[in-house]
C-alpha cells in the first residue's frame, strides 16, 4: 500500500539538473527507510554510470525519522536523459512515490 494508503504519488513536476560530461553529481531522495521503503532506479539510460548507492540517516535519533538515500552518477555521453525513481517495499508490487529528473549533460 503507498505510504499515505491511497493511490501512488507521482510528482507532477520533473526536477531538472545541469551537469557536465565525466563529473559525478548526486541526487537525494527522503527515504522512510523505518517503515520499509526504498527507491529504486526504475528508469535510466546508458549514458550514466550509477557510481554509489547508499544511505544516509536522519541526523535526528528520533524514531522514525527519514533520512536520504543518495544516488551518485557520472555522466558518460551528452544530451538529455530521464531518470524515473520509484519508492517501494521489496517485498510489496505497489509503488508510494514516483519521483522524476531531466538531466543535461553538456
């Protein structure tokens, strides 16, 4: 079941990025990670190499609280690519968010 226990959210906005070819940039997504919820790459293309994957918890001790899971890429072709991320439990086929991004690689 998504995390508000509704439909899923997909966010209407597309979150656009700048970078340049070869130089690793990142991207940062609020992760309940408490209650079972990971993103997962669900699209991208071969022009960007996923360099790490990893957590980052909420600086916070309180219980519950959402850290970030952080995605570093290096841009290995020019052009436009899209990267769609889905928020999910493994363990679950529902999808709670669905977040986008428009990347430029000059």
């Amino acid at each position: 079941m998504p995390a508000d226990g509704g439909i899923p959210v997909h966010k209407a906005e597309v979150d656009v990025r700048d970078v340049k070819l070869n130089e690793p940039f990142e991207i940062a997504l609020k992760a309940p990670r408490s209650s079972g919820f990971e993103w997962r790459l669900k699209l991208a293309q071969d022009a960007l190499e996923l360099r790490r994957h990893k957590y980052v918890p909420a600086r916070t001790k309180s219980f519950g609280a959402s850290g970030h899971e952080v995605f570093e890429f290096v841009p290995v072709k020019r052009g436009r690519l899209h990267l769609t991320f889905e928020l999910k439990r493994a363990w679950e086929n529902e999808v709670a968010e669905v977040r986008d991004f428009e990347v430029a690689v000059a």
